[in-house]
C-alpha cells in the first residue's frame, strides 16, 4: 500500500493556479512552507512556556503538575506522527497543513477556557498534536519533493520561517498576556491561524512537483502527465527499510537528544533565568535573540551545504556547539553572558534542524519522505514530551537547576561521536 501511493488523490491544484506559471513554482510553495514554519509557532514550547507562570499562578498548581500534563499530553500526540507521516504521502502537505492549521486555531481557542487539569491537558494535547506534529511534518517535507540539487538551499528557506517564529512568538505572546490576559492571548493566536494562515496555504500550496507534471529542481514532465524518473534522482527507502539501518536508528538519536533537552530547557527557561535573577522580560528577549543568531547561521550553512559530501559533519560541529551551550546555562551571570549564550544556543539548534533536516532526504531519498519522517517525528516528540518533566521534577526536587542542566550537556556529547559515523547506507534493492 505504502508503496503505490494514488496519484489522483494527491493531484490538487490550489484555486490560483488555472494555468501553468511562467516560472518554477517551487519558489512559491517554498514561501508557503515557511509560513507554515512560521505558523507552527503555538504549538510549540517556545510559545507554551510564556504561559506556564500564568497556569501556575492563576491555579495555584506545582511546576511539576503542569510539566506532567505537558509531557503526556505531548507523549501521546507523538506516537501518532508514524500515522501522520503516511497520510502526508498519501493526501499531500497541502491538504494536511490546512486540516493542521485549523486544528491548531482550535487548540488556541480551546486553550483560552481552560479551568482544570483535564482541559489543559486537552489543550495541550490538540496543540502539539496540530502544531508541533502535524503542521510541522507536513512542512518539512516539502522542500525535499520539490527541491533536490539545490536541497539545503531550499530547506534552509523553509527553516527561515522557524526562526522568524521562534523569534515572533515569545515575545509577542509575553506582551499580549501582559496587556490583555493569556486567555485573550490565546484567542488572539487563534484568530491568527484562522484569519491569516490557512486562506494563503489553500490558495498557493502544491504538495508536490508532480502534481504540476514537474520533476523537481523545475524540469518539465510531458504535457499534463507526471513527470518521470530524472538523472541524479536518490534510492528511496520505504519506512521498513529505512528503520532496519543503524543510520536512521544513529540520525534519530542524534535528534532525539535535541528535542529533550531544547525543549526541556525552554519550557522552564523563564523560571532558569529567574533563579539566576533576571527578569521575565528579559528572558523573553534572551529567547527571541536565540532565532535571530540561528537565522544568520542557517542562512549561511544553507548556502553551502548543498556543496558538501558529508554534509553529516556539519551535524557533528553543531551537536559540539549544543554541549557547550548547555554548560554555559550553568555559570550564566550578567547581561552580557546571557547573550553569549543566546548566539552559542541559537547556532546549535538551527544548524542542527538543518543539517537532520537535510540529511533526512539525502540518505533515504524523497519518494517515501513522508513515512520515514513520520517515525523521526514520534521519536523528536517523544523526546520533547520527556524533557519538561525530569527538569521540572529536579528544580522541586533540588530547589534549583544546576545539577540537572549540566546532566544535559552529556547527551549532545554523545551524538557528537555517534554523527561521526553516519554513511550514506546501501538500497537493499541494489
């Protein structure tokens, strides 16, 4: 099933497109999976953890109560994505980033009434579910149907919409909570999504170049008809073969360990900073400056990465770069370290999402992008549902922070050797 995916049901063209354009429209559905980069951004825990206080506080509930409803919530939309990731291949990114967003809007909404555990998980749950899953697997795999000679140029534009959100939303999420409320704040959110996000994807999305009859890069297939096989087209493994490699086993967990620990530490951040005396405000600026050093650096990673023939080493340097960041938190004191820490920590995620981004369709191909990805996705998620929990229980436990931030800089150390010894791996079929 798996491997004979319907054409018919994926070949949708958005209302716009009555005529073929006079240019390659891969640029266009590249801006369109940055926006939906961008939009991803209430799910996600950079933009949960300005509200985390304000559950907290209006509650009268523990940080590791929340942190709990947050990693469940997280766990259990996470080990749906294998599925998501075959639908994907099946009905396209187009219809599933508009089915994401809508939910997503939901989430928000129903977010802004929560009065019990029940209902913030639920909200939890629908948010990350819609946002952080779906929304962003669906993204993520357009860029490498459309693109392949210039695959990390074309990836590295699609992560732009990632950074600019990591930058948006912390910020503007603390000052609508600090002017209208975090239950108006949410509603706003979701407004957003219904109003500004989902029009622009149903009216400009393509889920693929053979839905054009293109090959990607921007050959022409033959009249109205798919296009066929192309030079320089990769082996593409199907999700069992992928799996059945260490590489994919290596990769993931080279991704697995970003995840826990990014997520873990952003969604505590503002209380981290608070121990170490800064304000919340000033937290949330340390947040925002993060996406705005790792726009400069996947701009400029992104522009040569594509040259590379072990683009795997690139990996290798950021996982390095995520130790060291990890280590700094620890020592943090004044303002001026802060931002230190902010270019170090920014640097390291944003080449890592773009390097495993990449090297995603370099080693497995693009026909089953979807599918393979959708396995990477329950395990990134997994990781994310794991890392509030153990740094929420620690701080209660240990009243600080200390002991278990510098137990984080052991896991990226790890993936630094492990990224060492990823290879392209051999088609079983050849």
């Amino acid at each position: 099933m798996q491997d004979q995916i319907s054409t018919k049901t994926r070949k949708i063209r958005p209302p716009v497109l009555r005529y073929r354009p006079p240019f390659f429209y891969g640029w266009v559905v590249l801006f369109t999976a940055a926006w939906s980069a961008f939009f991803t951004g209430p799910g996600q825990t950079y933009s949960y953890s300005i509200f985390i206080d304000s559950f907290i506080q209006e509650f009268a509930w523990s940080r590791t109560l929340v942190s709990l409803l947050y990693t469940m919530a997280t766990l259990f939309s996470g080990f749906l994505m294998s599925v998501i990731g075959r639908m994907v291949d099946r009905f396209g990114a187009r219809r599933m980033c508009i089915g994401a967003g809508l939910l997503l809007a939901l989430a928000c909404l129903w977010s802004s009434f929560v009065m019990n555990p029940i209902m913030l998980f639920a909200g939890f749950f629908l948010g990350r579910f819609a946002g952080q899953g779906t929304l962003s697997l669906s993204a993520d795999t357009l860029a490498p149907r459309w693109f392949v000679k210039r695959r990390a140029l074309a990836i590295m534009l699609t992560g732009l919409g990632y950074a600019l959100s990591t930058a948006v939303y912390p910020m503007l999420n603390n000052y609508l909570v600090n002017t209208i409320g975090w239950r108006n704040a949410f509603r706003g959110l979701a407004g957003g999504l219904f109003i500004v996000y989902v029009p622009v994807v149903f009216l400009f999305m393509v889920s693929s170049p053979e839905d054009m009859g293109l090959n990607p890069d921007g050959r022409m297939g033959k009249g109205d008809n798919l296009a066929g096989p192309f030079e320089g087209e990769e082996d593409s493994f199907t999700q069992g073969q992928a799996v059945r490699t260490w590489v994919f086993w290596g990769l993931s967990y080279c991704i697995f360990q970003f995840s826990l620990v990014g997520t873990g530490l952003i969604f505590h951040f503002i209380s981290i900073m608070a121990e170490r005396g800064y304000s919340s405000a000033f937290a949330a600026q340390v947040l925002s400056a993060k996406p705005l050093v790792g726009f400069a650096a996947t701009v400029l990673v992104g522009l040569f990465l594509d040259r590379l023939k072990r683009p795997q080493f690139v990996l290798t340097a950021a996982l390095a770069a995520q130790c060291a960041a990890s280590v700094m938190l620890v020592f943090l004191s004044g303002t001026k370290m802060a931002y230190v820490f902010a270019v170090l920590s920014g640097v390291s995620e944003a080449v890592i999402f773009l390097s495993v981004t990449v090297l995603r369709p370099f080693l497995f191909g693009r026909k089953y992008i979807g599918s393979v990805s959708g396995i990477m996705w329950v395990i990134v998620i997994v990781g994310s549902a794991l890392g509030p929990l153990p740094i929420g229980a620690a701080y209660d436990i240990l009243n600080g922070y200390r002991e278990i931030i510098m137990l984080t800089a052991v896991l990226p150390a790890v993936g630094v050797v492990l990224s060492l010894f990823i290879r392209k791996p051999v088609h079983p079929g050849t």
